[in-house]
C-alpha cells in the first residue's frame, strides 16, 4: 500500500483526479458526428456536457462528508463502481436521452475523484505544501484534456463514437484495479455525525458563512466557468466554422493546456514570493483581461483559428494560477471538515461551470461573440470576488 504524500501516491492521485477532465474531452471531437447519428440539435448534445457538469457538482456535496463519516478510501471506490457503470450507459445509448441519462450516472462517479483526492491532499499535506501539491495535480490533469480529444479522436475515426465512453468504462475498471491494493486511508478522524442532516447543515452553513471561503470559491469556480465555456463552443467553432479537422482540432487543444499548465507551475511560486491572496488576483485578473481580448477578436471580425486559439491561451494562463490557489485558500482553513470543505468547493466550481457551458450553448448562434459575452462575465466576476471577498484566511474549524 502506498505511503500518504508520496510521489507514487500523488501520481495515482492524480489517474484519479483526471476522470472529470478526460470524461469531459474525449468526445469532443466527434461532437458534430454524434449529433448526425443520434439525430439530436446541437444544443442537445452540448447538454451532455452541461449535465454532467451539474452531476460532478452536486454528487460531491455528498461524497465529501460521506468520506468524512466513513473514510476516504470506501467513499472513492464506491464512486469508481459507479462511474465505470456510467461510461458504459453511455457507450449503449441508442438516443440523446439515454446518453444524457448516463452522463448523470457517469457524473455521479466520476464526481468522488474530484472531491476526495482534494481532502486526501488536505490530510497528508501540510498548508505551506498543499498549494504545490494541488498544483501538481490540477496541472496533470491539465495535460489530460490535451491528451484526451487527441485519443478521442483516433479512437472515434477508427471505432466510433462509442468507442470513447467504452474506453472511460476500462480506464475506470484500471483505477479500481490499482486503488484496492494501493490506495490507503488518509482520515484518521472520522466524524460519526457527518451525514447527519443538522451537522450537514451546520458544516455547509459555516462554510458558506465564511467571506473568504466564498471569495475562494467564486474565484475559482468563474475561471475554471470560462473554460467549460469554451469547451462547449470550441467544436462548434473550430470545427463547424473554420473548419478544422477533428483530428487537428484535437492537437490545438496542446496550446490551451500548456498555458494551463504554465499557471500551475507559477502559481505556488507567486504565492510563495507575494502571499497567495495576492497570486490569486493575479490569475483572475489575466483572466480578465483575455476575455476582453477575445471580444475584441468577436466585434473586430478578426476571428481565425489563430486569434479564438491565442486569445484562449491566455486565459489558460490565469485560470491555471487561479484554480489551485483557490482550492488550497478555501480548503486549508477547515481541517476538521476538510471533506464537506472540498465537497462544497468542488460543488461551486462545477455548478458554475455548467452553468457557463449551459450559457455558452444557448448562445452558440452568436459564435465567437457567444463566447466572448461568457468569457467576459466569468472573468470580471472571478476578479471581483477575489478582490471584495478574499482577505486573509479564514480561521480554522
């Protein structure tokens, strides 16, 4: 079994973290082909996104405290089971509704990665090192959407689209194969009353009554909202309006990633160099600032794949500074609830983000200027919030 905070078990932390990002991009590419085949609108198939994205969110309110009663370890390969029967609905659904139906099951799982191995970081890392470490992890599961569309779209060309979900199905079969005999239980304080409906409460109560975990969470969540934006409408865009091939469109998305994982590579520096509040309002602030290049780029008509692709570049930067710091920020306050603190961070970010991909889809007509219209309100919100709500970090609970 592996030894909490080693770099063999931050390495399986990591296969762990990346279901929601893979789960998210490796279909992209045959996006427009599953719409054809299944005879579905385009909005219908961007929902597949968007409810899976309101699925990770939700499903972690009740994993985070369920691994603070019962532990991590059993909460996490319950949700593998779960995710690897999801992946699977999905490979068989004969219509859009069936295939939305198993992205809710496949998000019920895939949603315990998330949560968990953020309160996993939480109890084996100390403060000064959890920020690296959650930088660590969110910059590999950086590469992993990347990696994803690229794989995606070679297994889409030569076995379908179904193949895609068949392959979440083995790689979620792999991590219960390599969780059981490796991964080891990090809570050695377990709460009994954890599920209970008033210690929920009172724990979700305390967070949500704490300015700065608030700041933290809105930080993070309208960042890393601009970026499910944009996974919505880049197929629709690249592929459907310039052009791309869905092969090519895969390796444009190495740009998008290595500038992610350039943030997550500065931004524990920054912090350790100007304090991690002030890191953070720099990470919202770029991110500000390239969503109001890319409306530039929509009102100018200056859209190629070149400016829709560099304009996401930056924003990729700053949404890599700011997402591991607003994890470490929020969750780092609360050792004694680190779980529901996860749980509840994690729920924020993804339901903003469904709601930006819900935004991105309703607007998808407009193109780039669709776009742009989210990427500017998630960038100046991230920026306030950082700016109004985050101060100095939160007393501990």
């Amino acid at each position: 079994m592996l030894r909490a905070g080693s770099p063999s078990a931050l390495v399986l932390l990591v296969a762990l973290a990346t279901m929601t990002s893979i789960s998210i991009a490796i279909y992209l590419p045959a996006m427009p082909t599953l719409a054809r085949e299944l005879d579905a609108p385009m909005e219908m198939v961007q929902l597949t996104v968007s409810v899976f994205l309101v699925g990770v969110g939700l499903g972690q309110l009740l994993y985070g405290p369920a691994s603070d009663r019962f532990g991590r370890r059993p909460a996490l390969l319950f949700g593998l089971v779960v995710y690897a029967a999801g992946s699977l609905a999905c490979a068989l659904a004969p219509t859009i509704g069936l295939l939305l139906a198993g992205r809710v099951l496949q998000a019920a799982g895939a949603c315990a990665g998330m949560a968990l191995v953020r309160a996993i970081i939480r109890d084996t890392y100390p403060r000064e090192r959890m920020a690296s470490a959650l930088s660590t992890v969110t910059g590999a599961m950086a590469i992993s959407p990347a990696l994803a569309p690229i794989l995606g779209s070679q297994i889409y060309l030569h076995f379908g689209w179904r193949a895609d979900f068949l392959f979440l199905a083995l790689f979620a079969l792999l991590l219960i194969a390599l969780a059981v005999p490796m991964l080891p239980e990090t809570n050695q304080n377990r709460d009994p009353q954890a599920l209970a409906p008033r210690r929920l409460a009172a724990n979700y109560g305390n967070l949500l009554g704490n300015r700065t975990f608030l700041g933290h969470l809105f930080s993070g969540g309208l960042t890393l909202a601009g970026t499910f934006a944009y996974t919505v409408a880049s197929p629709f865009i690249l592929i459907g309006q310039l052009g791309v091939r869905p092969d090519v469109y895969a390796f444009l998305m190495i740009s998008t990633t290595g500038a992610y994982v350039a943030g997550t590579w500065t931004a524990p520096r920054l912090a350790r160099r100007i304090g991690l509040e002030r890191a953070l309002r720099t990470g919202t602030a770029i991110c500000a600032a390239a969503a109001v290049l890319m409306a530039m780029i929509a009102l100018s008509g200056m859209v190629t794949v070149v400016t829709v692709v560099g304009g996401m570049t930056l924003y990729m930067v700053g949404m890599g500074m700011a997402l591991p710091l607003s994890m470490a920020g929020g969750i780092g306050p609360f050792p004694r609830i680190a779980g529901a603190a996860s749980a509840l961070i994690g729920a924020g970010q993804m339901v903003t983000g469904s709601l930006a991909s819900a935004a991105s889809a309703a607007v998808a007509g407009w193109g780039v200027g669709g776009l742009a219209a989210v990427l500017v309100g998630a960038g100046g919100g991230a920026v306030a919030a950082s700016v109004l709500l985050v101060r100095a970090p939160a007393d501990a609970t």
